[in-house]
C-alpha cells in the first residue's frame, strides 16, 4: 500500500500538473484496454450479478423473482451459515496467532550465527510450493492411519482414533496443516523485517547491560511491529478463505464441523440455494471491505517498509 | 525399521520451545556480543533446533515419497515411516495411467503457462500506462479500479463465475486462465507501478529523442527494465496456478480437462485403499513445483519478500 500513497505524493510534486491536457499518446489506451476489459467482465460484472441475485430467490437457472432482503434475513437466522462464520473466524484467528510465533521463532533462529543457514532456509520454504489439497490428502493420511497406529502402539488412548473424526479436534488438524504451509511466506517476511534491523542496536544495547530477553522484547519486537502487522494482517485474510486444505482434510466433516465460508458459498451452487448463498457470498465480501479499510489505514502510515 | 512415534503433535511442540531458546541464544550472538564461553554452543543448538524443525517440515514429504515407492501390500500396513522394501515403482505405473498423468500434466503446464504469460503482459502494460498518465483521470481511477479485487476473495464472485463462463464456453482450462490473471492482476499491477515510478523519466525522453515510439520504447526499454518484477510477478502467478484446486474444479465442467492436483481426488473415492498409487500420483504432481524451485530458489525466496512487503 506504500505504493499507492507514494504514487499520489509523487505526483503532487508540481511539474506534472500544466502537462494534464497533453494529448496522450493512443497507444497508452491499448495498454490499459485489456486489463480494463478482461477484469471488468470477469470480475466486475459476475460480482453485480451476484449481488443482484441475492435480492431474488432464483436457484440458478429458470424463473425468479424478487424477494429483497428476504436472504439475508434468513442467513443471519441459519444455524448453519452462523457455524460456519463462527467456524472460519475463530480457525483464522487461531491459525494466525500459531504461524505468527512459530514463524517469527524460527526467522530469529534463521537470522542468528548458525550452520547451514542457507540451507535450512531453502528447506523451510518448501511448503509454499506444494499444493495444499495434495498435501492435506498426506496430512489425512497420517492423521487418519500413522497417528491412531503410533498411538495404538505407544498405549495412549486419546490418540488411538484419528482427530479427524471427532468433531471437537478435527479444525486441529486444519490448523495443524494450514500452519505447515504458511508458515514459509510469514517467515520470509519476518526474515525480511529482522535483517533490516542494524547490529549495532543491539551492541548498544548489550554495552547498555540489556540481556538478551530484555534485547528481543525492547529491540526486536518494537522494531518489527509492522512486519507483525502486515503478516497478521495478509495471514487473516487467506485464512478467511480457507478452502482447498479443508476439503482435502476433512471435506467438512465430521458433520458440517469444518464447514468454511468458502465451502458453505460454493455448497449453494450444488444444492441449488443460489440465492440464498449469494447473500452469504455479500456478507462475506462486506466483512472482507471491512479488513481491507483495515489493512489500508494501518499500512498506510507505515511507509518505511 | 520403525519410527513411528514422531507424530506432528510432538514435533510442533518441538517446533515451538526449540525456537524460543533459538530466539534469545541468536540474539545475543547475531547481536555482535562479546565473545563469550558458551558462544560457539549456542550457535550450535540453535542450528540443531532448526535441524529438528527442518524435519518437521521435511516428514510429510518423506512419508510421500517411501509410500509411492512400496508394492501395495506394504503400503497397506498403516506404517508410513517404514523404507519401501521391496522396492517398487508399480504405483507410479498405475498412477500415471489411472489419472491420465500425461494428459494432466498438459492441462496444468497450460493454465500455468498461461496465466503466468497473460499476468505479465496484462499487468506490465496497464502498469505503464496509469504510470506515464497519473495525471490523467482515467488512469488514475483504472489504477484503483484494477486494485479493488485485491479486495475480491474468488469463493465471493465464483457461483455467477461458474454460470457465465459455462454459458460462454469457457468452463475450460482457457476460462481458468482468464480468471486467475484477473484475480493476479492488482497485485502485479501495484508491484509494476511501484517499480515503475522508479526508472527516471530521462531514460525514456532520450530514447524519444531518438525516435522511439511508445510501443518500441516499452519493449526495448521498459519491459526488459521490469525483469526483476516480472520474475516476482510470474513466480507468484505459477505458484498460485499451479497448485490451485478450487477454481479449476469449479470452472473446468470436462473431467478429462482438469488439472494435476483436481485429479487426485479420484483416490479419495474410487482406489482409496492403494496407498502407494495415491501417494506415487501426489508426488508426480508436486514435483514439478518442488524441483523448479530448488532451481530457482534464491529467486522464490527473494520474489516472495519482496511481493509480500509491496502488495
């Protein structure tokens, strides 16, 4: 976001102004005309014709008519859609707080005196570019017969059936591999963020007698503060829209216990409530303006990264 | 050989403390402390730490492995740390024939190749124009515009999605590509512009003076100039396109036209019990993406912070 407002300033630099009825070059339009077009038809208007039919009661195809706010009524009332809000909220919320400090652990960790640096490093990245269903199929594996086996074999009943079945922990497993996965893109940026720090802080520091946790919570932390914001806040918002791992890991299940967002939104499209998840989809989209306008406001002041 | 106890509970909670003496040993080395006795033994157990951590992330992929290469009778035994003995490439055969691997694989290099091609192109030449132009309106709002879907999650506009391209003959791979580059595009287009805004102008006016129009002066000049952008850009776009599964298996309508990780799903219904083919499929295909990135890996990791950080 520094960009943009970096764009705005830079323009504001005189100069530019009396050139603003310059003929511009005809080719400029054909540069700009495809993104323009092609964004406008598949993005744009599938988003109005959503929105437009979340007033109606259409089930996708034939007849329909209109039935205004009577969807959303409805969905603030449906058990099931309120489960799986409450479901991805509190799954994104937990999976944030579990990537952000494994990640930033292992950034310090990666960014200390260590051997193999490099190629400790290579190796963390690798999750970020294996496919998430492909992996939660191996995940689902070994949730489903490793662990149950391993705990069948060590005399630990808890573990003696897969987490997977019991509706209470099988959003675990979610977390479990959603973190796998994401943890590489957070770390890359805590990496990013610590090395951007100057040693000599911390010598300063250290000849100040300030020990090492005093060091990480009074130096570190303060000074990666908007790295933590801008991870927070990019994690929440994927992690909203959880959907491939999810159903490669529990498909939803057990019940609709798993049941994201995504998953509910898409549901609609085969059980033939397009209408009503149409609405679901807009509330969806109003609560991801909401964490945009957030994301926004707080990037914006933070324009020395 | 059985290793079975190292389940991932145990090992993210290793994960967890191991980073956290990890985090205050390497302060006080990273920091430039003076020398002190246990120095050299903490650098150490920090890096065995990580060691272990690596592990943890290295497991799944390992357990992959071992499985796709067991004969299916060992596959079956529930013990996914064991080495495959005998040895035994029958899953990759079966695999490779049961998901159609070849024709799969055509149909990922495609939606990836494309969409990789069109977010470059569309993305660097919008991105040139709403920069040159700022001080024009249209491109001015085209560039807030064309940002807004950074706002948009997929799952949000996907039922009419669903509807218009199966109506337009686009529920294909080609329907895919259009609608990743769309959702790629304001990310690229706010890395481009970013960058952009810092080729000086004077480059540009002494190629005019030269006689450059603006088409020869954005090929000959400015496009190879974003080489480094293009590269996040493009390493963003394959990533995304090649690993994704819910767009393509909710636009493409043929099943015989679907990409690599939508056609693994045949091992959650049908032949759910051949481990060592399921597993031999999923490797097939993951290691397209794994072996591009151990090649270019200092281009992913630097491509990743960097995109990260502007978008």
């Amino acid at each position: 976001m520094t960009a943009t407002k970096s764009i705005v300033t830079g323009s504001g630099t005189g100069a530019k102004a009396p050139r603003s009825r310059r003929k511009i070059d005809p080719i400029y339009y054909f540069f700009l005309f495809p993104a323009v077009l092609l964004f406008t038809l598949a993005i744009t208007v599938p988003g109005i014709i959503g929105i437009f039919f979340s007033l109606t009661d259409s089930i996708g195809i034939g007849q329909w008519e209109f039935t205004g706010f009577t969807n959303y009524v409805a969905a603030f009332s449906d058990p099931a859609i309120l489960s799986s809000f409450l479901f991805t909220f509190g799954f994104a919320l937990v999976t944030v707080i579990v990537v952000n400090v494994i990640a930033f652990m292992l950034a310090v960790g990666l960014t200390s005196k260590i051997r193999f640096k490099m190629g400790l490093r290579a190796i963390f990245v690798i999750p970020m570019v294996v496919s998430g269903i492909i992996i939660a199929y191996v995940f689902q594996f070994l949730f489903q017969n490793s662990l149950p086996a391993a705990g069948g074999a060590l005399g630990i009943p808890f573990l003696e059936t897969s987490i997977l079945a019991n509706p209470d922990l099988a959003w675990l497993g979610i977390v479990i591999v959603t973190a796998w996965q994401s943890i590489p893109g957070t770390l890359l940026i805590y990496i990013a963020g610590l090395l951007s720090i100057p040693g000599d802080v911390y010598e300063a520091a250290s000849i100040d007698g300030a020990n090492s946790r005093q060091q990480l919570f009074g130096i570190t932390l303060p000074l990666v503060a908007g790295y933590v914001v801008i991870n927070v806040i990019l994690g929440f918002k994927n992690y909203l829209n959880a959907y491939d791992i999810i159903v490669g890991l529990t498909g939803g299940g057990p019940g609709t216990s798993t049941r994201s967002i995504s998953m509910t939104i898409i549901r609609g499209f085969q059980t033939g409530d397009y209408a009503y998840q149409m609405a679901t989809a807009t509330l969806f989209f109003i609560i991801t303006i909401i964490i945009a306008v957030l994301q926004l406001s707080v990037t914006r002041g933070r324009s020395n990264i | 050989m059985s290793t079975i106890p190292l389940n991932p509970d145990t090992t993210a909670k290793k994960a967890t403390s191991g980073a956290d003496t990890g985090s205050t040993r390497s302060i006080t080395t990273g920091g430039g402390t003076p020398p002190m006795k246990g120095r050299k033994s903490g650098r150490w157990s920090t890096t065995v730490i990580l060691i272990l951590c690596a592990v943890t992330v290295l497991l799944p992929l390992y357990v992959t492995i071992s499985m796709a290469f067991k004969t299916s009778g060992q596959a079956v035994d529930g013990n996914a740390f064991s080495l495959p003995a005998p040895f035994s490439i029958d899953g990759f055969v079966q695999a490779w024939e049961l998901t159609r691997f070849p024709v799969g694989f055509a149909m990922s290099f495609i939606v990836t190749a494309g969409t990789v091609i069109f977010t470059i192109i569309l993305a660097s030449f919008a991105s040139y124009a709403i920069v040159r132009n700022w001080d024009h309106r249209l491109f001015r709002y085209s560039f807030f515009y064309l940002l807004g879907a950074m706002f948009i999650p997929f799952p949000v506009v996907a039922l009419p999605q669903i509807q218009l391209t199966g109506r337009f003959g686009l529920d294909n791979p080609l329907g895919v590509i259009l609608l990743a580059t769309m959702f790629q595009l304001s990310f690229s287009v706010l890395l481009f512009t970013a960058f952009l805004r810092s080729i000086p102008i004077e480059l540009e006016e002494s190629a005019r003076i030269d006689g450059a129009t603006t088409w020869q002066t954005f090929w000959k000049l400015i496009f190879p100039l974003l080489a480094p952008m293009s590269a996040t850009v493009g390493i963003f776009a394959f990533l995304y396109a090649w690993n994704d599964f819910m767009m393509p298996s909710l636009i493409i309508s043929d099943a015989d036209m679907q990409t690599l990780p939508v056609r693994q799903n045949l091992f959650q219904s049908q032949f759910s019990s051949d481990y060592n083919v399921a597993f031999a499929s999923y490797l097939m295909a993951m290691a397209p993406a794994i072996i591009a990135y151990l090649f270019a890996q200092r281009w992913v990791m630097e491509g990743v912070t960097q995109g990260a950080l502007k978008g």
